[in-house]
C-alpha cells in the first residue's frame, strides 16, 4: 500500500498528511498550543533568513535582462490568478462556503515556488537562466505584494485585531522580509557555509512547514474544522484546485505562443507562471489569518501544491519527449 502512494505522493507529502492526521487526532490545546506558536514562529524566521542567505546578488540583478518573460510571468502570478479567483466567486462560494472560498483566493495570490517551477523547466528543455531569475523574483516580491492583493482581495482584517492592510504588511516585514533581508546581508559571511548545506537546510524548509501545519490544524479542530468541511466539500474543493491549475496552465501557454516567445521560453512561462509556493504561502497564511480560520486557508494550498507537482511532473516529461523529437527530426 505504502509503495503504492509513493508513486503518486512524494516523503514530504505523505508526511504532511501524517502531521495534518496528528492535528486531528492530538490537536495542541492549552499550553502545548502556546508553545507551538512560538517554536513556529521562531522556525518561520529561521526559514525567511535562510531563503535571504540563499539567494546571490547575481540572480536579481539579472532578474531585469529578460523583462518581457518576467513580466508575462508576474503577470501570470499575480494578476491571471487573482482575478480567476474573482471571476469564479459566483460559483465557488455557494459551492464551497466562504471559508474555503477565502482559501483558494489566497492561494491565488501567492508567489509562485522557486525549486519545482526551476527543476520543471529543466526537465522540459526550457530557458533555465530564466526561470532561476523569475522565481526568485517571484518569491521575493510576493514578500510585499501578497499581504497587498490579501488586504484588497480577503478583506483579512476583518479577521485580525491589527486591522488594516498597513498593518498587515508590516507584520510580514517584521516576521517574513526582515529575516529574509538580514539573512541576504549576511550572504558574503555565510553564503559558501549555507550553499554546502543545501540538504540539511531543506530540512529547515520542511520542517517549518510542518510545525506551521500542526499548529494551524490543531487551532481549526478545535474550533470544529472537521465539522465544518465534510468529504464531499473535500472533493469538491480538489476539482476545484485541478480546474484552476488547468486554466492557468492552458492560458499560460496560450499567452507564451500569442506573443512571440520561443520553445524555451514558453516552457518557462507554463512552469513559472503556473506554480504557488507552499514554502512561502504557508508562514504568510501563519501571519494574515487567525484562529479558526488559518485551517481553511492552508487546505487549498495543500491540495494546489500536491496537484500542481503531479501534473507538471506529467507535463515536464511531454515537453522533454516533443523536444527529443525536434531535435531527432532536425
């Protein structure tokens, strides 16, 4: 059986099932719970400045030769899936109720990952360079435009006591982009010791995301998360992150073709501009919803994340096989 899932989940997934499970069954209360806070949010600190460490001065400065691919890109990313998520609210919020209705038009304004959209367009044959480049863009503006596109789109102050959108930001900043910040100041110091340890920090990476998990699962089964959301709107909610991956996918690759890109290129476009980032999308979730809500907002995320790798990985491999063909004919 275990053989089985691993054809279709990867570790990391089948680990995050097992913490959600641990959430529903031993959810932290009391005490525990406080704990967990502050453990997750040292954890997600440790995270950001690890991402800030990571990151080279030559990657954003380069972020500016390919600007119309990068443009296409953040478009995609930060225009294209908000305003899906807008477009489809007649059908989604009955359909779902509004707070998984709030989850997906979170997920929408996400930044978009940095390893799979890179190791996705390597597999196909596409621009590479390129792709290293508009991710980590990607990543690094989504520090200070989805907290922006969260307080217009969300309304998330209505569920925070800070509120307002201003106030929003500047609890990202204080959490997410100053550790991130600090951490890339720091690269000339530490930048060859974190490279060497590239592994051992994807621990950092995972593990941050499964406390944040355990944390904000545990908050939403003891408000009756479970209660709220039966198999059936479970299901429903996973056509709906298949249907949005699959518009995005098909318009991203509509667009890359309509304005004269290359093959290379527009596979960068459809990997690029297609993906959300768990990675990033989690702490933020962390920081913008509170109590019973936070639950709600990581589902579609969790359910994007493991579709999104399953049907590019399908995807990635279609490109490389057309590509070995061109390349044989030619």
């Amino acid at each position: 059986m275990l053989g089985h899932l691993r054809l279709l989940f990867d570790n990391f997934t089948l680990t995050l099932l097992a913490v959600v499970a641990a959430a529903t069954l031993l959810p932290a209360r009391g005490q525990g719970a406080l704990f967990c806070e502050g453990v997750t949010t040292a954890a997600i600190a440790l995270l950001f400045f690890m991402h800030g460490a990571r990151l080279s001065r030559r990657a954003i400065i380069d972020g500016a030769t390919h600007w119309r691919l990068h443009l296409l890109v953040f478009g995609c990313t930060f225009v294209l899936f908000p305003l899906l998520g807008l477009a489809l609210r007649p059908v989604l919020l009955p359909l779902l109720g509004e707070p998984l209705y709030l989850g997906v038009l979170f997920l929408c304004v996400l930044p978009g990952t940095v390893q799979s959209a890179i190791a996705f367009t390597s597999l196909a044959g596409g621009n590479v360079p390129a792709a290293v480049c508009s991710a980590s863009a990607s990543s690094l503006l989504g520090i200070l435009l989805t907290p922006v596109l969260a307080g217009l789109l969300l309304q998330v102050q209505a569920d925070r006591a800070a509120g307002s959108t201003l106030e929003a930001i500047g609890a990202i900043s204080l959490q997410l982009l100053l550790p991130f910040v600090a951490g890339h100041l720091l690269r000339p110091r530490i930048g060859g010791w974190v490279d060497r340890r590239r592994a051992l920090l994807s621990k950092v990476d995972q593990g941050s995301i499964l406390l944040v998990v355990y944390t904000a699962f545990s908050a939403s089964v003891v408000e009756g998360l479970w209660n709220a959301v039966s198999p059936a709107r479970l299901a429903l909610l996973t056509a709906v992150c298949c249907l949005l991956l699959a518009l995005v996918l098909g318009l991203t690759a509509w667009l890359g073709r309509r304005l004269g890109f290359n093959r290379e290129d527009r596979i960068t476009i459809v990997f690029g501009g297609s993906k959300k980032s768990m990675a990033t999308g989690v702490p933020m979730a962390k920081v913008l919803f509170a109590g019973s809500m936070l639950g709600p907002a990581l589902l579609p995320l969790m359910l994007f994340h493991q579709i999104q790798l399953m049907a590019c990985a399908v995807l990635a491999r279609r490109y490389a096989r057309r590509g070995e063909a061109i390349r044989t004919a030619g």
